[in-house]
C-alpha cells in the first residue's frame, strides 16, 4: 500500500497545474503596436531610398538597413510592452510564438544569400513578404487573433510580388512593411494596450 | 511532544482554511469541491486567462474525452461559474465557454487556500 502524499505536495502540484494550464491557455499579448508603426514609418523611408539606388547590391544593402533597424526598434518594444503587461517572453506562450515566428525567419535569411548569388534580386520582394508573412501566421497561433490576420495579408502581398511584374516588388514592400505595420500597428495598440 | 505539534499544525491549517472559508462566503465548502477536480479546475484556469474558449479548444487543451468535459462544464455551469453560449458557425454547430464573476472568485480563493496549506505547512 502507498502511503498518502502529504498536504503540501498536494498543493504544490494543484498550483503548478493550475500555472501550467494557463500558461498553456494564454494567449501572447506582447506584440508591440506603437512599435510597428514606427517600423512601418522606417520601411516607408527604407523603400523610396531604395527605389533610388542604382545597382541591385545597394537597393539589398538599403533594405538590410532597414531589418536591423526594424529588428531594433521591433525587439526592444516587444520586451518593454512584455514588461509593461507582465507577459514573459522566454516562457509560455510568449516562447512558443518566438520559436514558431524563427524558421521563417532563418529561411528568409538563408534565401536572401542564395537568390543574390545567382543574381534573381527580382524574386527577394515576394519571398521576404512571404516567409515574414509565414511567421506572423504561424508565431500568432500563439497570440491575439489579429496577429496570423496580419500574417495572411503579408503573404498576400508576398504572393504578388513573386507572381506580378518585378517593378511592383519595391512598392509592393513599401506597401507590406510600411503600410501593413502601420494599419495593424495602430490596430493592435488601440485593442492590447500599445 | 510529538503528537502536540501535530495538534498544533492541524489546529493552524484549520485557522487558515476556516479564514477562507469566512472570506470566501456561505457556498464555500461547495465550492471548494467543484473547483478541486482537475478538469474543472483545468477549465476554471484556462478560462481565467481568456475571454472566451470553444469546448474544441477546452477539449485540445485538457486533453480529454467529450464526454467527460461536456459532464463538468455542465457542473460548473449549474453553479454559474461559467457560461455556456451555444450557435452555429456556418452549418457547424459551436459551444462558448466564458468565466463568470464567482468562477473568478471561486479560483482567486482555491488560489488562497492552497497557498495557505503550503504556508502553514511549511511553517510546521
């Protein structure tokens, strides 16, 4: 016969579920809106500078001046609006939307190297809106409802600009990261507090 | 000696219980039981950190049978713990669960109660 466990155990493991059910439960609300409408207003620069380089190489360069930026502004907004809301990143929901919105990235990154070697410039537009796209739908799995939304429309313009004339692709990124992170930007900070 | 300091922490965790009990109303004996089985307190939690959730998300989530959650929604239902709102998403039927003012409650004081034992016990 087992002996009974003893009180304190029990309550430990009844809190410990009960943490672990809403961590589970939860939602990550930490998606910072103000942030990316600054994004957005850095993408919108980003693009008419761009447009206005003469090789291939600086219009890459310009817009990779932008993701740091943007990486920047993104990251250090995310983790004060987290703080603000008390939503950690590095555990629950907020980790499961980080290791969810990564591949993508990592593939973006690995394509972006590959496309500009064998010199298909043409082809990066379409496939940065779309894997970005790609992490919005599936990191916001773990968020608020309008975050994969946001994702869908990413996709959406990624898929134009693979599929229409080359000399959409600048606008049409201007229209993606500037404009969509502005709409949603504001969206998300009216409805989730910032 | 011995036995007199079982006595002691046995009359301290009732002191903590009782106080609870005091602070939490009339029902809470009642609700103490309702909210202590693990797929209603696993309902009750998921709840808490939510606006609201279907029975499909409640059943992913819990990992349980429809049966068996159907039975206990109903339980915390009739003690108006939770709402149920049910309609229709095109053709497919769809069931809503939301949290009330007293599931709030009644979790904030399971929340007590257990914190209480684990602080009286750990006293001891």
């Amino acid at each position: 016969m087992t002996a009974p466990r003893p009180l304190h155990d029990r309550a430990l493991d009844n809190l410990r579920y009960i943490r672990q059910t809403m961590e589970r439960a939860g939602s990550f609300t930490a998606v910072p809106g103000w942030g990316q409408v600054a994004v957005g207003a850095t993408a919108l620069v980003a693009a008419l500078l761009a447009a206005r380089q003469p090789t291939p190489e600086l219009w890459l360069a310009t817009w990779l001046g932008e993701a740091v930026v943007a990486l920047g502004i993104g990251g250090a907004t995310m983790v004060r609006k987290a703080f603000a809301v008390n939503d950690p990143l590095l555990s629950g929901p907020g980790r499961r939307a980080g290791l969810s919105f990564l591949p993508p990235m990592v593939v973006g990154g690995l394509l972006t190297v590959a496309l500009s070697r064998v010199g298909l410039w043409q082809a990066l537009p379409g496939t940065w809106l779309l894997l970005y796209g790609t992490g919005f739908v599936t990191g916001g799995a773990f968020s608020v409802r309008i975050v994969p939304v946001m994702g869908v429309c990413f996709m959406t313009f990624g898929a134009a600009a693979l599929l229409g004339p080359a000399a959409w692709g600048n606008w049409l990124m201007a229209a993606g990261f500037g404009g969509l992170h502005m709409v949603f930007g504001t969206i998300i900070a009216r409805r989730y507090g910032g | 000696m011995a036995r007199q300091g079982v006595a002691r922490k046995t009359e301290a965790v009732e002191r903590d219980v009782a106080r609870a009990r005091a602070s939490a109303g009339p029902r809470t004996a009642e609700l103490d039981r309702l909210i202590h089985e693990r797929v209603r307190l696993g309902i009750v939690s998921a709840l808490a950190v939510n606006d609201s959730l279907s029975f499909n998300e409640l059943k992913a989530l819990l990992k349980t049978t429809d049966g068996n959650l159907s039975v206990h929604a109903r339980k915390l239902e009739e003690a108006s713990y939770v709402t149920c709102t049910k309609s229709f998403a095109g053709r497919i039927p769809k069931t809503e669960y939301r949290l009330t003012g007293a599931g709030r409650r009644a979790l904030e004081h399971y929340l007590d109660h257990m914190e209480a034992l684990i602080r009286v016990t750990r006293q001891g």
